[in-house]
C-alpha cells in the first residue's frame, strides 16, 4: 500500500470510527485555552491530565523533574472494527516551557472491536531525543511498548532510545492501548 493510499484509509477510518468514542473532546485546540490563570501550563485539559497522571502514579513526578521534555495527549481516542484509527492533539514542553503543539495519529490492522479513550504522555530523556521528535517526521515502529500507569507503575520504568511512554484510560470498550505505528506531527509555537 502506498503513503498516499494508506493516508487516505486513515482518514476514512479517522471519520467514521472515531465519532464513535463518546469521552473524546472533539475540535479541542490547545491554543485556545491557553492563559488560565489558575494551572501550570495554561492549557486546562493539558493540566488536568497530568494532574490524573501524577495522583495514579506519584513516582511520576520524577519523570516531569528530570525529563528533558515531554509531549502530552491529554485524550487520544481509538477505534477499531478490523480497521482501526487512533487521534490525539496535545502539546511540547521542553524543560518545562511550552514549544508547540503536536498530533498523534495511528492506523491499526488485525482483530479488534470497540473504541477507548486514553491519555498519553512521552517523556525525552534529552535533546537529542527531543530534537528527533521535532523534526516532525517521528514514529513508534511496531515493536515500542508503552507503561499503562498504575500506582507505582513509574518506578520500574526507563527510557528505551531515549523516550519513555505511558498511558492511562480514560473510557471505552478496548481496555490496551497499542502505541506501535504511531505517527507525529510537530507544530512549533509561534
């Protein structure tokens, strides 16, 4: 299948399966909520999400001091009826400041039924790993693994090629998030 063909199955897939996942925030921009005055980042759903992370998992906190950066998705939704999608919009921090935004997207191909919701967060040990993320041509292959974050989940984990991945369900049916095959854009703030 070629890239064009395969983009064009995502997207159809991507508009007919994920309406489906009723928890997912559609039209969800992350600029637009920037400024509250009363979180870390500025972005409500962007703190919200990692304040479920860290109050799963507290050894995550380790993780947001002494990561170079991080990418988060406060929801991903994903849906599969033998094909399947997954979409996520979030944002880039690098040693704390906000970069830009990013999306996630992922075609799967196998068996599977349902959709879930779920938050994703990818930690970069340094910049170089950073640096590859921002590239904008990023990619999980089909062998990375992600954490499901668990109370103390976080303690045993490490960075693999210098990133470290971790999920936590929000909602749905499919109770695994699969990251391999995952694809980013990057989009720098302005």
């Amino acid at each position: 299948m070629n890239r064009r063909s395969t983009t064009t199955l995502f997207a159809l897939i991507t508009l007919i399966l994920i309406p489906l996942i009723q928890p997912v925030k559609a039209g969800w921009d992350p600029r637009e909520e920037r400024g509250s005055s009363n979180s870390n980042t500025g972005n409500r759903s962007v703190d919200e999400a990692i304040n479920r992370l860290k109050t799963k998992d507290p050894s995550l906190k380790l993780f947001f001091s002494k990561a170079y950066g991080y990418a988060i998705f406060p929801t991903v939704g994903k849906a599969g009826m033998g094909l399947g999608g997954a979409y996520g919009e979030g944002e880039v921090y690098r040693q704390g400041r906000f970069i830009g935004t990013s999306s996630l997207s992922q075609l799967t191909i196998g068996f599977q039924l349902g959709g879930q919701a779920y938050t994703e967060i990818i930690f970069f040990k340094d910049k170089h790993s950073l640096d590859d993320f921002t590239s904008g041509n990023f990619e999980f292959n089909a062998q990375a693994s992600a954490v499901a974050v668990t109370a103390g989940a976080s303690a045993d984990a490490d960075y693999d090629n210098g990133v470290a991945i971790f999920t936590m369900p929000k909602g749905g049916l499919m109770y695994e998030a699969t990251i391999g095959g995952q694809k980013f854009s990057f989009d720098p703030a302005r």
